[in-house]
C-alpha cells in the first residue's frame, strides 16, 4: 500500500536550493553529490540536479497544510522573492505560490473549513 508521495524537483544548484529552502523551513536530511533531501515536518521534498532551466520553470508540486495563512506569514517574513498573497479557488481550495530560484512552482493550498450541517 502507498504510504506518501515525495516530489523530485530539478534545482540548477544544489547549494544555493537548500540555502532557499531552509528559508522556507527545510532541513537537509540527506545529501549526495547530485541529490538533496529535504524535510519539513510530514512534508519531504527531494532535489536532483539539473542544468536545464526549461525543466524547472515547467515543474511544480502542490503542498497542503492546515494553517494557509500562519505559513503565508512566517514565509512573508522570509522576503521572498517571487510569492503571492493567498486567495480562494473557485475549487474551494485556498492557495498561494512560491517559486524557487531554479523557477520550480511550489503551490501551498488548504483543504475549506468542513461544514457544520
């Protein structure tokens, strides 16, 4: 039985990818010379490097978490660069984005509040 999914993202430099994403709370749980894992609380993500910019800037991976706007803020703080502000899907989901320095899209979404009926 499948028990998670770990995304695979390119990252052009490895370095520079962890440095970024210990911002947005990653920590380094592994590392080889052309791989990184990463870990932040139940959330892992995995980096392999790639030289090919195309491949990043047409990769993405979607994290949920359970307090959108918390994260937002404690992200904010981080000044990144490239980040929008959160906003409702007609889907119901409530989201923003992050792109990383290699220009890998990371959507972080939140599941709506359940219905009390």
């Amino acid at each position: 039985m499948l028990t998670s999914a770990v995304p695979i993202l390119p990252a052009r430099d490895l370095d520079e990818a962890v440095a970024f994403y210990g911002r947005l709370g990653f920590q380094p749980t592994g590392r080889h010379p052309d791989y990184v894992l990463l870990r932040r609380e139940a959330a892992e993500l995995h980096l392999w490097l790639c030289a090919d910019r195309h491949i990043a800037e047409n990769t993405a991976c979607y994290l949920r978490v359970d307090d959108l706007h918390a994260l937002h803020r404690e992200l904010d703080a981080a000044d990144l660069d490239r980040m929008t502000a959160p906003h409702a899907k007609p889907w119901g989901m409530a989201e923003f984005e992050v792109w990383d320095l290699s220009g890998n899209l990371l959507r972080f979404g939140q599941m709506p509040a359940a219905s009390s009926d």
